[in-house]
C-alpha cells in the first residue's frame, strides 16, 4: 500500500513567535517498494517529512495516508506507524546502548510480545539482511564495533520490526567512502530482496541517485522537484542553481545534447549512457 | 531548534531594562531586596509595590509573565503565611483549642506575603530581562575584586557559563534520543515500573556518552582557540555604562536609602 500525502502543512511552534512554516502544501505519492532520494538545502523540512511519515509529527492541515492509515488518527507516540515507517536518525549509532549486539536487537521487539522462538529468527534474519555475520556478531559489544558497522547495526534494529519502508535522515552522514559504498549496496538489496521502500534525505544527488529510482527536491518547504532518477535532466537549470550537480553520464549526455546531438538524455545508468553515445557516433 | 530554546526567564525583547548593564540590574535587584526585607510597614510596602510596577513597566513583558514566575511559589508563601498566623501573641481575634489566632498574626503574615511576592517580583525583573549569559557575565565582574584574594572567579564564572549553556543543549539531546528510541519500536509507556525504568537506560546510557564526547569536543575547541585556564585575560565585548544605567542606579539608591532613612526618623514599630 502506498504513501500519500495531500497539501500536507506543517508548522513548527504554530502558536508561538517563533512559529517557522517548515512544510507547506506538499502533495506526492509513493508506491510500495519505491526508493525515493529527497534533496535540499539544510532546512528546507527534509527530516520533518521523513518525522511526518513515521507518525512523530502529525501535519496541521492536509492529509497524509501511510498504508492506509490516516496519520492523524493515531495517538501521539503510537508504535503504529513505526512498524510501518522505521525512521532511521542520522548518526543513528548513537542511540546503542545495550551491552550486546543481541540484547540491543531484542529491545525494540519487546513491546511486540513475540516468543524467543520468533525473536531469535528475527535478530538473525536482520543480521543477514545488513550483512553481518550472526555467530560473529551477536555477542560482541555494540561500542567495540567500527562506525560502518555500528551503522549497519542500527539499520539492523528498525529490520527486526520488519517495516514496510526505512526512513533513513542523511544516512550517509559520517561514512568514509567504502562505508558509503556498502550501505548503498546494502539499501539497494533490502529494496531488491525484501522489497522495503526506502526514502531517503542527503545531500550529494550522486550518491543517491545511484540507489534511488525517484529525486525530489525541497525547498523552503515546498516540493519543487518529483522527479524520475532518469529523467533528471529534465530539470537541469533548477538543480544546478541550488548546488546539485547531476550524476557524471547524465550530465554529459546532456551537454551532447547541449551541443546539437541528437540524443535522449533520460539514462538510467552509466552503462546505458555509454551504450547510446556509441550507437550515436 | 535549539535557538528556540531560551533557558530560564529570559524572554527576548527589545526594551530599557533589557539594555541596561547586567551589573547595574544585579546591584538594583540586591538593593530592591534590602529595601523590601527593611521595609516593614504596610505604607512602605505599597510605596515598593508601586515603584516594582513602575520599574518592570520599563520591560515591555507583559505583567502575566511576571505572574508566572510568581506563581509556583504561592505554595510555600501560603504555607510561611499560615505558620506565621499561629506563631504571633497579641489579641485573640479567635481562639479554638489550642489555636489562637491573633489580630497581629494575621496582619504580619500578609505583610509578609507580599513581601515575599515582592521580592520574587524584584528577580523576576532581572530575569525576564537578562539572558543567563550576561548575568553570569555582570555576576563575574562584580566578583572580580575576590580575584585579589586569589579566589578563582574566572573559572567559577567560565564553569557557570558552560554548565548553563548545556542545560539546553542535553535537554534537546535527550528529547532527540528519545524520538529516536521510540522511532525503533521502544516503548516508554508500557510496562511494570520496573521495565519502564530499564527503558530508560535507552536515554541515559546514549545521553551520558554523547555528554562525554560533547564535553570532549569542548574542551578540544577551546584550547585549538587558544584557551587555557589561570591566565590572565581580557574581553572581547567590554561592557560599558552608559547614561541611563547611572540614571537606573542612582533612583534605585535613592529608593533604598529613603526607607532607610525613613526608618531612622521612626524606628521599627513591630
């Protein structure tokens, strides 16, 4: 089931002096198993929608449906929608706090009353699903493990709730470059195997256009861009004036064309770009 | 957010007191609350009570923020109030068992009702209208002559600063950790007392450690900025008097030395 949201509007502080419109009037769908990359500049209500869509804010006007659950109808801090929408803060490794990577996996389940039968099969499917080894893993302690790997548990400890989608805020903060390289691969497999939607914030349209089949761009709260990965182009002038430079193989099919080639610059992928400027020539 | 949270009372606008110099209102508030403790008539007690309302006029915050401040203390005031009827001899206006309420009883312990509300009042107008850094600020260089004798008043007023300016800072951390925990599926409304306090090691445990490494953080930028402790400084904002903070001082010293010499001319009637 999808996610949809009609002119959706949230206003932080409404009543106060300070009250600062952080979404207004934001209206999109997306279909399950989608991965959507939301860009934009730093308060432009990325993490608000991402907050939204896990039931942590409510918006003030508009409506916003999560599998057919209206998301104003829910109490405050219902578990409702998180098992829905896991949202995965940034730097989430710092929310670990127990003394093994098991008992940390199992406290989020607690509340879900399962038998340890359950409870073990689903640490243990997590495991897998990040990529660490089960037998290796669950005993160490989460604070001994590297950064890539605190990351990959904390990814872990949404997995065991078996969400429909994974929320992730700037996920790639922090994260050398095979890090970055592993958590992409490893998102693009949760989505490809398990067929979790994934949305996710950033800042770096490379990086996420390489994971995600839809861009949108926020600005001032606004959506000013819902677009196909491959169809960015489309937008080239909107992307660049706000510091968003395009993925190598779509700028440069669009600087052919730029140049009078007749060619189609919508491309999915570097492989494909080559093979059309080949055809071409 | 944190911008958006002002520690204590401080509410953020533009007025006279807001600009007078920290030291300045820290001395008027000291000798407000000499004048108030001396005073001991109920005339002298109006007199003050207007002068307050005159002076916090000059704050541009509405009088229900001060109400406000006041408020939570109205408790412990009734209860002072209540011990002071029974404590009081004089004439028995009624007498039931034990008890025995005076005329003196009740009269002293409104006096001293509104004195004590008077006497927050008198804070409040120095809090609504001072952020905590400058009152640590003024707090500092009003301390500064026990530097003489060798007593630490930078450190004492630097660790201040720093413990305060991180109330905020943990507070938003707390509330963010706690979003984040109950965003992975931990529940902190359910269960046996016993469970919930556990949960709350999923705060505690990832609070403390990012206390450690903000604490850490500080201390590194401080001393890449070139800070080190015990040697001698200046500042880079001076704060200067100006006109209107002498004009504040002197009707404030003025206030205060005439219910002295008022008491001179006719001594405690009490």
């Amino acid at each position: 089931m999808p996610i949809k949201a009609e002119n959706v509007v949230y206003t932080y502080q409404a009543k106060a002096v300070y009250a600062r419109k952080a979404l207004q009037d934001i209206t999109f769908q997306i279909d399950e198993g989608e991965t959507v990359g939301i860009i934009g500049r730093a308060g432009a209500g990325k993490t608000t929608l991402l907050k939204l869509l896990n039931g942590l804010l409510k918006p003030d006007a508009g409506r916003l449906f999560i599998d057919e659950i209206d998301s104003s109808t829910i109490k405050k801090n219902s578990s409702v929608l998180i098992k829905k929408a896991g949202l995965v803060w940034q730097f989430p490794e710092q929310q670990l706090f127990e003394t093994t990577v098991y008992k940390e996996l199992v406290f989020g389940l607690k509340s879900q009353h399962l038998d340890s039968a359950e409870q073990n099969k689903r640490v243990r499917e997590a495991l897998e699903q990040v990529g660490l080894d089960y037998e290796r893993f669950h005993n160490r302690q989460p604070s001994t493990l590297s950064t890539g790997e605190k990351r990959r548990l904390s990814i872990a400890c949404f997995l065991v709730l078996k969400p429909r989608y994974l929320l992730l805020d700037e996920a790639m903060a922090g994260l050398d470059a095979s890090g970055t390289e592993r958590l992409i691969e490893l998102l693009s497999r949760l989505n490809r195997k398990d067929r979790v939607g994934i949305i996710i914030t950033g800042h770096h349209l490379g990086q996420l256009s390489r994971l995600c089949n839809r861009i949108m761009l926020l600005e001032e709260g606004r959506l000013l861009v819902d677009s196909p990965t491959a169809e960015l182009t489309d937008y080239y002038n909107i992307l660049m004036e706000r510091g968003f430079t395009l993925p190598v193989h779509q700028e440069v099919l669009y600087q052919l064309k730029g140049r009078g080639w007749d060619i189609n610059s919508r491309v999915h992928d570097a492989e494909e770009a080559v093979q059309r400027i080949l055809s071409s020539l | 957010m944190t911008e958006y949270i002002s520690l204590g009372q401080y509410i953020p606008v533009e007025s006279f007191l807001h600009r007078l110099d920290p030291r300045i209102k820290i001395l008027s508030t000291l000798m407000l609350t000499i004048a108030l403790i001396s005073a001991d008539t109920m005339l002298e007690l109006a007199l003050l009570a207007i002068a307050l309302l005159v002076l916090s006029s000059l704050s541009n915050i509405k009088i229900a923020e001060y109400w406000k401040g006041i408020t939570p203390f109205l408790f412990i005031i009734f209860i002072t109030a209540v011990i002071k009827i029974f404590l009081v001899s004089g004439n028995s206006v009624l007498s039931v068992w034990l008890i025995n309420i005076t005329a003196e009883g009740l009269k002293s312990a409104l006096n001293l009702s509104i004195r004590l509300i008077l006497i927050i009042y008198s804070a409040q107008i120095l809090l609504l209208t001072t952020s905590i850094v400058s009152l640590t600020d003024g707090l500092g260089l009003l301390l500064r002559p026990l530097e003489l004798m060798r007593f630490p008043v930078h450190e004492l007023v630097m660790i201040m600063t720093i413990s305060l300016r991180f109330i905020p800072v943990l507070l938003n951390e707390s509330r963010r950790i706690r979003l984040a925990q109950i965003s992975r599926g931990i529940d902190f409304q359910e269960g046996s007392i016993w469970e919930r306090t556990q949960t709350y090691f999923a705060i505690l445990v990832p609070l403390i450690n990012a206390s450690f490494q903000k604490a850490n953080d500080l201390a590194e930028a401080m001393e890449a900025r070139g800070y080190t402790a015990g040697k001698k400084r200046n500042r880079l904002y001076e704060l200067n008097l100006s006109r209107s903070d002498y004009i504040y001082l002197f009707i404030i010293s003025m206030l205060l030395s005439g219910i002295i010499m008022y008491h001179a001319v006719y001594p405690c009637q009490f």
